[in-house]
C-alpha cells in the first residue's frame, strides 16, 4: 500500500490494541563490528545505545507500575498492563543483542550505562515517572524515524528486525507513560515544568553516555584513525540520512505546552511494518533464512 494511503489511514489511538508479541531475533549471525550497512561506525552507534535497553526499561516498567494505583480509566489500566509486557520483552532481546557482542569479544560491563545521573532511589516517584516520559518519548520519535526512514536502520537482516519490531511497539505504547502521569500528577504548570525538566536532565545524561560507550566500542574495533568514524557518524546523524536533524523537531515539540504523544499521527507506520511482518506476532523464532555463519 502506498505510503500516502496508509498515512491517510491513521489508526485512532483510542481504538489501538497494545499487545505484546513474543518475538525472538536469532543474532547468531550476525557480525557484530558491521551489522549496519552504514559501516563500523553507525553499527556501533546503535551497539551503545543497545546497552542502555535492558537496565533503562526495567525502569520504565517500574516507574509506570508504581503509579498504577493513580489510573482509574480502565482502557489506560488496559494499556498500563501492555506497556509494561512490551517493555519486558524489549529488554530481554536487547540482553541478548549485548550477550552476543561481549561472545564476539567486546567488553561492556564498565561501560556507563545508566540514563540518569542520581542514585534512583533518591529520586521522587513523579520525577522518575517525568524522566520516563521524556525517554519514551524519544525512543517514540527514533521509532518514527526507524520505521519511516528507509536509510536509518539496513543491515543485518535480523538485527534490523529486531530493531524495527521494536520501534513499531514503541510507537504503540507511545502514550501510555505519558497519560499515567497526567492522571497521576494532572496537565497543570507545575506538571509540565517537572516533565521538561526530566526532560532536560535525561537528554544531557543520557547523550554524554552514549557517545562515550560509541567511543569506546569503536576503540575495540577500529583499524583506522577515531576521528574519521566520528565523521561517518557525524554525516548520518546530521547529513544522510541525518537522524539527529530529522528528529530535532520532535525534541522540540516536547517543551510545547500542549504536547501529547498521540498528536504525531504515525500508527500508519505501525500498520505498514505489521503488513509486512505478517507473523511477527506469533510465538516464533525469527530464524535465519540460509547459510553458515560468517
Ligand atoms: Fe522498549
Ligand atoms: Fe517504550
């Protein structure tokens, strides 16, 4: 179907089911060094952000679950529910995406990994809540980008499936942490300055993190000088496709005050990637279609 048909097509978010699918990506072959068709660089860009998966939605999980008890709409508790299974299964394949570069030889576990910069549990629940928000919103709009950008995510086929199957939930689920803090905490100025500066903080945290475990995966690997793959890098986040510059709007669109997630029309891109993922939602292996390992 036609891009501008299915844009047209927009599912309406109240009517959106959010399920979650127990996929599983077989990464056994899968080269770690250069899986995106970018090159070294850009497949260790989406290496360290990778990382940050498994410890980052576990919080997610428990900053939504702990303001449960705020939701009283009962399709928002509904949709709380396949917030948190989703989220589940994301941090789970993404553990195996680090398990198979630390076997191909990468070292993480001194990396950084944390989105945030305080101990978690010095943090108030609506200011854990507010960085979730933030966070969800960004994956949200790297989601977008995923899915409707054809040079963001092409390589190794079950890799950019794991990927793309997981930007699809994220666009799905996009508006649910953000609901339960306004049913929590309500769409007044007090809210909207927690949320921005959450926002903020998460941004500055989470980006010095991860550059500096790009760098340090990219030393691991690399044959030639640093300084170039930070310009392959450079050029794809800014230039082509430009990444970064494609999403600066939607960081932008954050700090407006009458922002909310469902306001970018994009479940058309959950239908698309569905229709050509037929079986994605069956409990299945995504096995690899042929040949030995490379
Ligand atoms: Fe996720
Ligand atoms: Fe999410």
């Amino acid at each position: 179907m036609e891009v501008n048909s299915m844009e047209s097509l927009d599912a309406d978010a109240s009517l959106l089911r959010i399920e979650a699918r127990n996929v599983a990506f077989d990464l056994s072959y899968c080269d770690p060094t250069h899986w995106h068709d970018a090159g070294l660089a850009v497949s260790q860009f989406f290496n360290a952000m990778s990382l940050f998966f498994p410890k980052g939605e576990k919080f997610f999980i428990h900053s939504v679950r702990e303001h449960r008890s705020s939701v009283a709409d009962a399709s928002l508790r509904r949709d709380l529910q396949g917030f948190m299974q989703q989220e589940a299964v994301h941090s789970r394949e993404h553990r195996l995406h680090i398990d198979m570069l630390n076997e191909s030889g990468f070292a993480t576990d001194h990396m950084d990994i944390r989105m945030f910069a305080q101990s978690l549990n010095k943090v108030s629940p609506k200011r854990r809540l507010a960085m979730t928000i933030a966070m969800e919103h960004f994956t949200a709009s790297l989601a977008h980008e995923i899915l409707f950008k054809d040079g963001v995510m092409r390589g190794d086929e079950q890799m950019s499936a794991l990927w793309q199957w997981h930007a699809a939930e994220e666009i799905e689920h996009k508006a649910v942490a953000f609901d339960v803090f306004r049913a929590a905490y309500g769409d007044g100025l007090a809210s909207y300055l927690s949320r921005c500066r959450a926002a903020l903080e998460v941004t500055f945290n989470f980006m010095k993190r991860l550059f500096a475990n790009f760098n340090d995966l990219l030393s691991q690997r690399s044959t030639r000088s640093t300084a170039s793959h930070w310009f392959d890098l450079f050029v794809f986040l800014w230039i082509s496709p430009g990444l970064f510059r494609r999403l600066a709007p939607s960081f932008l669109a954050y700090f407006n005050l009458s922002f909310h997630p469902s306001k970018r029309k994009d479940f058309w891109l959950v239908e698309q990637w569905k229709a050509r993922n037929m079986n994605t939602g069956r409990r299945e292996r995504h096995n690899h279609p042929q040949g030995d390992r490379h």
